[in-house]
C-alpha cells in the first residue's frame, strides 16, 4: 500500500526513512522534490508490501507533530493526468 504523507518541513531523505520505518520495512520511502531545483516540495510517499505495517503508520503518525507542523497521511490516490479546460 502506498501513502501520502504530508506536511513535511525541514526533512532529510533519512530521517524521512526513519520516521516511517518503525511501523514495517518500506520498499520505497522518498520526499518530493522540485525537478528543477530539487527542493523538497512538502510531502512524500511511502510504499509498503504489508498492508497493515501501512494502517499502522497511518495510525501513527497521522497528525503527530513533527518540526511544528501536524502531519497529513493517507493512503496515496492513483496520479491523475493532465486535463484540458
């Protein structure tokens, strides 16, 4: 199961890895970042074989407190492609 997570300052890629992983080993754990400049962009994804290691991270960290700011995790929706107006 892949989650969102959200609300992310002033994060490394390793303590990122090291917030999600006492609830299951991530496959993959990476902050966003601007393609062009590499600034992290405020949020992440965690992916997860295990389902449960996944509700439990969304248990436990959802709305902990982290550098001030309170954190938004859910489950990550499928990406949308662009739309035309």
């Amino acid at each position: 199961m892949k989650l969102y997570i959200g609300n992310i300052e002033d994060m490394s890629d390793t303590q990122f890895n090291e917030m999600v992983s006492p609830f299951g080993t991530p496959n993959t754990a990476n902050i966003a970042k601007d393609r062009s400049t590499g600034v992290p962009r405020g949020f992440g994804f965690v992916d997860y074989a295990n389902d449960e290691h996944a509700r439990a991270a969304i248990a436990g960290l959802n709305g902990k407190e982290v550098n001030g700011h309170a954190l938004k995790v859910n489950e990550a929706r499928p990406k949308v492609a662009g739309f035309k107006n």
